[in-house]
C-alpha cells in the first residue's frame, strides 16, 4: 500500500490491548466489569466521562478494533482496476456515513444546547419533596437545549419564531424535564389540535416554503379560523419572537403542574426562567439582516459567552396557588393559553441555573438529547391541563422513531445520575448488558430484585397525587375555556409605545405575505378587532383593508400587566454587551487601549473593527468592517486620530456602519477626530444616546455612552431614527 499520494500518518507502533469502542473509556468500563460492577448502577461508571471519546494517541481503526494500515485507498485489482467488494474496510467505513443523519425533530429541530448547574436558594419543603429542591448545598446538573420551532436544522436563528426553553435536571432521584418556551402561553388548548397546528406553520406542502417563518398562507389560513390562537399569536409578533440571545430570553413551562409535598399536600404551579442579565430583544430589520450574515447569531453567542467564562444564569421563579383557589381567577388554570399576571401571583424566586460548559460534540448532545414533560420526580406533578395531557404521551413516541428505538434513555446525555434497574429487556440498540435470569417481579430467583419503593420512605418512590377525577366521558371544550380575548388585550395594553409600534409592523409583515385577501380581512376582522380596535385599524390600513368592524368579544380581568413588558425586564449595566471599536490605520491606538480596559472593566466585549485586518499602532483588529457588521454589536465607539477618521470618514462601509447602529437605537459614542465620521454619514448634531466629545473628554464621554448602552436601546431615538436612510 505504497501507492498513496498523501503522507503517511505516523503509524502507531504502541503495544495498546485491542479495545472495540474507544481507549480509556472501555478500558474503565473492563474494569467496572471484573470488579462485578453493573455499568447501569455503578456510580462511577454511570460517569458521562466515561462516554468521551479522545483520539489522542490512538490508532486508526476498524469498529472491531482491527488497526487500519491505508485510509486514502481502496482496495482494487490492479492501481487502474475495479474496487473489490472484499474491502471491508472501505465498506464498513461508506455504510456508517450512509447513516450519520437521525429524522431532525418534527419541531424544534433547529437548536443549540449547554450543560450547566442548579442550585435551589432556600429548601422548598413546605411545597415540594423534589429532592433537588431541597438544600441549597446541593448542585444538580443540567443540560439545557435552546431551538426554534418552525424552521429544519440548518435554518437561521433569528427568525421570527417561539423559542424552545427545555432543561433537563439529573436529580438523584432520577430525570426532571421542564421542557417550556421563551413565551408563558400556547397556539391551542388542545393536544389533538397540535398536528393541524403544525401542519399549517411549517413549510408548505408544494414547495417547502418558507424555511423557518410563518409569514405564509396556511399558517395565518388556520390561526384566523381558530381564535384560541389570538393569545399566543399576538405574543409571536411582538419582540419576545426576535430575541437578542437565548442567554436574555425568559423562559416558561407554561402548562400548571403540581407541587407535591412530603404529607401529601398539592398546590399549583407555574415555572418561570429569568435571565440574570435581562431581557431584549432585536429589531426586526437587525433579525432579518442578521439570518442572511450570520445564521449562527445566538448559537454562537451562547458558545462565546461560555468558553469566555461569562457564564449565562438564570433563576428559577414559580408562581404558587393553593388548590383552594383553583377557580378563583377569571379564566381557567389549566387553559394554556392563558397566564397568571404576576401582579396578581408573584413569582417567587427560588433557585438558579448556570450554564458553564458548553458540549463536547453536538450530535452526541444536543442532537440525541431526549426531553420530555412526562419525566418528573417525586414531588413535581401534573395537572388536567388538556395539552399538557397530550404532551404526555407524544414525547416518548416521537423518540422512539427519531432515536431509533426505545432504549434512548441509554444514550450517555440521556442516562440518570441514579440507578435505573428494572425489567426492561432487549430492543434496538440496548447498552447494558443485564445479568441474572429473571427479569421479571415477582421472583424468587433474585431475590425479589429490584424490588419496588414505599413512597412514604425517605427518597421514596413515585406516587401519583390522588386527585378526585368523576365524569362523564365526553369529548368537549369546557366552558372555562372559551374567552380567547382578554388576554390578548391584556398584553396588547401592557406594551410600551414601541412595542405596540412593533406589533402593528409585524401583522402587516406577515399578513402582506399572505396572498388570499380573505385571509388577511378575516385576521383583521375576526381576531385583531376583538380585542383591539386601535391595532386592528392600524394594521388594516397597512394592508389597504377596509376599516375594521367593531370587535363583538367581551372582555373581562385585568386591564394590564407592567411585568408583561420587555421594557421593564431591562437590567442595569453593559456586562457581556459587544461593543465596537471602529477604528482604522492611524486612529489613536492608546485610546483603543484605554477603551479596551474600561469596557472591559464593566465585563463589555469591546473589539476592534476596522476596514482591514491591519495592525492598528501595534493592535491586531479583531474582525473587519464586513465580516463582523454593526448588527452584531450592542454599541460602537469611533476612535480618535486625525488619519485613521479620515479613512474611515471616506469608507461608504464605514459611515454605514455608524448609520445602521443610529438606526438601529444603539449607543455611540465619538471621540476627537472620530466625530468626523458620524459628521460624514450625516448623523443629526444632536441625538439621544450618541456622545461625542474631544479627545480630553473621554471619561465622560464613556460614562455618557455606558449610560446609553446599558438602556439596550434609545428608544426616544425612534422617531429621528426613522428619517435617516440605512
Ligand atoms: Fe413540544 N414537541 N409539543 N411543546 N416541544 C417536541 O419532541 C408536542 C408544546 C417543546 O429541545 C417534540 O423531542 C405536542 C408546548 C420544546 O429537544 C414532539 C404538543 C411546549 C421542544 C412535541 C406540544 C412545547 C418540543 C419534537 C401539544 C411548551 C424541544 C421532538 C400537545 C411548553 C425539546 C421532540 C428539545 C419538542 C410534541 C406542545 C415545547 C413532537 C404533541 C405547549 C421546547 O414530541
């Protein structure tokens, strides 16, 4: 095997025993074996470690473990001869990559995921007996998947879209999954309803079209004739649908579940996510530039932030009703379509989950990680919610034909922390390899094992709350369900200015998309005027419909929610914010330094932007003017130094990028010469959030610029924003 053009790699001449799966890994897993161990309840083997493969110092082999000798040929008769079908190698090696793709998820099939740390901030003993709820000593793992819904694996992430929120907690007592959203409330009150819902939001039929959006006909064809839609589909076009990361976005299990306590008491819940650092949002206009020039936007902020050591945290809230209060609010607890305004249930902060280590290998993870809302411990459990119940069943069975089978609870990012013995056998792709003849309870001839667990005994086994269920088997909505607008009013009138303003753009976005006129009047008419008249108007005029009718819903509770704002979920401070630098050969290179310090003194990103990647006095630009746009920044600061303004001043890409940032409500600052460059994209002199100064003024110029970055938006800008062009 001579005859190979690339250098040979070095060959392996270790004297390594020949291990099928991988070195150390199986090495610790003989180990485990001789020494009697069972792999499946063996604390250390059950060590995700274990399952890390490292081609360090290894071999090329065969998956039997044979060394190979050439891997750039096949072997053929003769050097110019037909490929011989002997050649297992070369066959074992095509067969694998013929089947490297799983089905991506019917759903969220677009996501990116991290591993992280929970910790409870006071013992929740009085409402659950969760064990990971506990003691705020004790620090259970989790792994955390972020997704899009609409869109296939390879879509962008900044479309407008819900965002999935699924955490994943290995307790010692087994896997809790709170698989939520980035929004508190849902399409549909009704599980049989999900696959209609799905059918009409993902791409349609005859064309596939579009990827990862729902400006098109049958989406807005089926939430026009199904106003338990109105809700949630208001919530999809406001802000919350164009997050400005997955580390910013609130989280929700939306569903109410139970809290379980050790003496039986249950009380309701709901679960809330709130990023540490706030929440925001992208304009739309950044959102849709950002999926053409970096379709990777939040997965790859997510992955920065972590391998930079900023760890993205967020706490955990729940908003508790005694079940005595069940029926006390003016709609139904178990309709998800509806929320509990913190104003009238206040969130109770009760925990924190840290996300530090970003995957080892994405398919091994992110991909084969199987979430499902039915996996609860002791402690945490469900209520009648109707879509919730549905829930319950799909996950399980989704898996099965997207994994492979039912043994996924085996792959390494699936497995509990603790035990999980049982008398499941066999089935595609089982792992472990059980021992002893009875695999069935009762029996005598293991001694009764695994034996099951008195759910009165400290860590107990699972027992379902015994809540009184009478009635006739019927298939119909309740009553309770029915007022599908007050609480889209109740969000609409909880907007600011803005993000009404952002509203009304996003229906008329979508709605000019659609092509059946009927569509659009029947959303306008039949949805948005029931619950309000103004947006309604606003939108029908954008479409050149004709005024609305009169909205005939009647709308009861509360008028609005403060908390349900993204205005006031702002945090102080600029930690994590990238900001740009915008510099050019000759530009002042101790100014970049001292810019340098100070932002990153407050934890900013700051990186040098200049029209090439030459050095700047000494400093290496992180990225180019057209690689690293300023949509992907929270804030600019043009640098000082007569020469380098000037090249700046004259670069088109240069002046546009100090326009785009203007208009898009972002902080900048100028100092010195570098005034000059806002002067040439003909800026206004004077604008809210833009400080400029000499070059002696450069501390209070950064305060004045940190003042408006950490606003996240100069949302008084608005109107002056708009008349300038992009
Ligand atoms: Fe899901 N959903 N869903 N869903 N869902 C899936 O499970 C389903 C619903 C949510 O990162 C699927 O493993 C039904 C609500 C998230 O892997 C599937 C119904 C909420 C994820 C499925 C709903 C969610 C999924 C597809 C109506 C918010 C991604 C692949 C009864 C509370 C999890 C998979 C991840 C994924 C079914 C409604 C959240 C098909 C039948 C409501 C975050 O099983």
């Amino acid at each position: 095997m001579s005859t190979s053009e690339h250098a040979p790699a070095p060959s392996n001449k270790g004297t390594k025993e020949c291990i099928p799966m991988a070195g150390k890994a199986n090495t610790q897993k003989a180990a485990a074996r001789s020494a009697g161990t069972n792999p499946t309840n063996d604390p250390k083997s059950r060590d995700l470690e274990r399952n890390r493969v490292s081609p360090q110092g290894e071999a090329l082999r065969t998956n039997q473990g044979v060394k190979i000798a050439d891997n750039q040929n096949t072997l053929r008769a003769g050097p110019r001869g037909p490929s011989l079908l002997e050649d297992f190698i070369m066959r074992e090696k095509i067969t694998h990559f013929d089947h490297e793709r799983i089905p991506e998820r019917i759903v969220h099939a677009r996501g990116s995921a991290a591993h992280g740390i929970f910790k409870v901030y006071e013992s929740m003993r009085e409402y659950t007996k969760a064990a990971f709820l506990q003691d705020p000593a004790v620090e259970t793992p989790v792994y955390v998947r972020f997704s899009t819904v609409q869109g296939p694996r390879g879509s962008a992430d900044t479309v407008r879209d819900v965002r999935g929120f699924a955490v994943k907690f290995y307790t010692q007592e087994g896997n809790y999954d709170l698989v939520g959203n980035n929004m508190p409330v849902f399409f549909i009150q009704d599980a049989i309803k999900f696959p209609d819902f799905v059918h009409a939001v993902k791409p349609e039929a005859p064309n596939e079209m579009p990827t990862g959006g729902s400006a098109h006909d049958t989406f807005w064809d089926f939430v026009s004739l199904v106003p338990e839609s109105a809700h949630m589909v208001l919530w999809t076009m406001s802000d919350r649908a164009i997050p400005r990361s997955l580390r910013t976005m609130e989280g929700f299990g939306i569903h109410t579940f139970r809290f379980v306590n050790a003496k039986g008491q249950a009380r309701f819940v709901k679960f809330h996510w709130r990023p540490v650092l706030g929440s925001y949002s992208l304009l739309w206009d950044e959102a849709q530039k950002l999926a053409g020039k970096d379709p990777d936007f939040h997965r790859r902020d997510l992955w920065d932030a972590i391998e930079r050591g900023d760890y993205p945290e967020f706490e955990l809230g729940v908003q508790i009703v005694e079940e005595a209060d069940e029926h006390k609010f003016d709609f139904d607890l178990l309709d998800p379509t509806k929320l509990i305004p913190e104003e009238r249930v206040p969130v109770k902060i009760i925990g924190k989950m840290t996300l530090n280590r970003n995957p080892d290998n994405f398919f091994a993870e992110t991909e084969q990680v199987a979430f499902h809302p039915g996996h609860v411990v002791p402690g945490i459990d469900f209520s009648n919610d109707p879509l919730l119940q549905g829930r319950l069943f799909s996950y399980t069975d989704t898996q099965i034909s997207r994994l492979g089978g039912p043994n996924f609870h085996e792959i390494p990012i699936n497995r509990p922390v603790c035990p999980y013995v049982n008398n499941q056998r066999d089935a595609m792709h089982r792992q472990a390899i059980h021992v002893g003849q009875a695999s069935y309870e009762p029996n005598s001839l293991n001694d009764g094992w695994p034996k099951e667990t008195d759910p009165a005994a400290e860590d107990g086994g699972f027992e379902s709350y015994q809540e009184r269920v009478d009635g006739t088997k019927i298939r119909v909505r309740s009553e309770s369900f029915a007022d599908h607008f007050s609480q889209a009013a109740l969000f609409y009138n909880s907007m600011s200015q803005p993000e009404k303003d952002h509203i009304a753009a996003a229906y008329q976005f979508e709605l000019g998309k659609v092509t059946k006129p009927e569509i659009r009047a029947r959303v306008v008419n039949e949805i948005l005027a029931n619950f309000d008249a103004d947006l309604a108007a606003t939108v029908a005029e954008g479409l050149g419909l004709p005024a609305p009718k009169k909205g005939t819903a009647k709308l009861v509770g509360p008028k609005s929610s403060p908390a349900l704002s993204l205005m006031n979920r702002v945090k102080p401070g600029i930690k994590t914010c990238k900001i740009a630098l915008l510099a050019a050969p000759g530009s002042d290179g101790a100014a970049i330094r001292q810019l340098q310090q100070a932002l990153g003194g407050e934890g900013a990103v700051p990186m040098l932007i200049a029209p090439t990647l030459a050095e700047i006095d000494g400093l290496a630009p992180d990225a180019t003017i057209a690689g690293l746009p300023s949509i992907m920044f929270d804030g600019v600061i043009v640098v000082g130094g007569a020469k380098g303004a000037k090249t700046l001043a004259q670069s088109g890409d240069a002046r546009h990028f100090v326009l785009e940032a203007f208009k898009h409500l972002k902080a900048i600052a100028a100092l010195g010469a570098g005034r000059d460059v806002l002067t040439a994209a003909q800026l206004p002199d004077h604008a809210d959030g833009v400080a400029t100064g000499d070059d002696q003024q450069s501390a209070d110029v950064l305060k004045a610029f940190i003042a408006a970055a950490e606003q996240h938006r100069v949302w008084s800008r608005a109107a002056q924003a708009e008349s300038v062009p992009a």
